[in-house]
C-alpha cells in the first residue's frame, strides 16, 4: 500500500494496481510508465483515497493487489460500473 510498495510488488507478485479516482498526476505518471515495463494491468476505482483510508487503515492513492482472484474479482466488479 502505497507508491514504494506498490512500485515494488509490480516486479514482485501484483496482479492489478488500483488507483484512487483523486490521485494525484504526479502519482500516475510516476507510476504508469513502471506500470508499461511489467505489463501489470490497472484501474482507477470510483473511491477516493478517503475512502481508502477507511478501508484499508491508511490514506492511499495507490494500492496493488497481489492476490491473483482478488484481483480479477476487482477487475470484472469496475467494468460492470
């Protein structure tokens, strides 16, 4: 959670980025060129980094996930919206 973990987990194990629908530019255009390297896919989810925070415990713009189901269960859950 996070840009460092998230940039580390894209050489590692994630199987989707998400990012908050208010991150920042700098965020995405930092990250979408590492993003095109791996080939990892990503989605910008309708929450904001708020929601997030709530969520998860921590104000995020950008979160990975590393868990292959989770995250095509997130994936086909943001193309139905």
């Amino acid at each position: 959670m996070g840009f460092d973990p998230v940039e580390n987990s894209l050489y590692e194990d994630a199987f989707l980025v998400v990012f908050a629908k208010d991150a920042s530019k700098n965020t995405i255009d930092r990250m979408l060129p590492k993003l095109e390297d791996t080939g990892v896919e990503f989605i910008t989810a309708n929450v904001t980094m708020d929601d997030l925070g709530i969520v998860l415990g921590k104000y995020l713009a950008v979160i990975s996930i590393t868990d292959k189901g989770l995250a095509n269960q997130v994936k086909k859950l943001s193309e139905e919206k």
